[in-house]
C-alpha cells in the first residue's frame, strides 16, 4: 500500500440521488409487509421521510401549471387532430 502525501484527500464518489430516493420512497412498501417492532420502526421511518420531504425540495416539485397546461394542450390536439383527419377521410 503506497503513502498518500500529505493534505491529499481521498477521491469521493458523487452522491446518487435516485439511490438514495429508492431506499426513502421503499419505506412505504416495507411497512405493510412487517409486524410487531419490525412495523413500528418501519413506520416511524416512514414519519420521518414524509417530514423532510414535506416541503419538497425544489428538484422534486411538480413544474409549473403553464408549463403541464401546455404540454397536456399539445398532447390531446395532437390527438384531436390526428383523429379528425382519420375521421375526414
């Protein structure tokens, strides 16, 4: 095993969101599945996830309403359009 000098740092690996998303979003499964203890830590867990993502962070809110409203509008007259084509013929 080589020295490291000193002052160097070892090499962290980037935090992995939906790793750790999986693992907080798992909890809700988890408790129906438990009972006695198992149950009860499973859903004090489950509290405590809910408290830190009660205000959602800001990368996991839902978009803007214009923004679903137009996407939605693009979808269905697109769909509209198509079928009155297929209808026309």
């Amino acid at each position: 095993m080589a020295a490291r000098p000193l002052g160097h740092h070892p090499v962290r690996q980037p935090v992995r969101l939906l790793h750790l998303l999986d693992g907080l979003l798992t909890q809700g499964s988890l408790t129906t599945k438990s009972s006695g203890v198992s149950q009860r830590r499973q859903l004090q867990r489950l509290e405590t996830t809910q408290r830190l993502l009660d205000p959602l962070p800001e990368q996991l809110a839902p978009p803007y309403r214009q923004m679903v409203l137009f996407w939605r509008g693009l979808r269905w007259a697109t769909v509209g359009l198509l079928l009155a084509w297929l209808l026309k013929r």
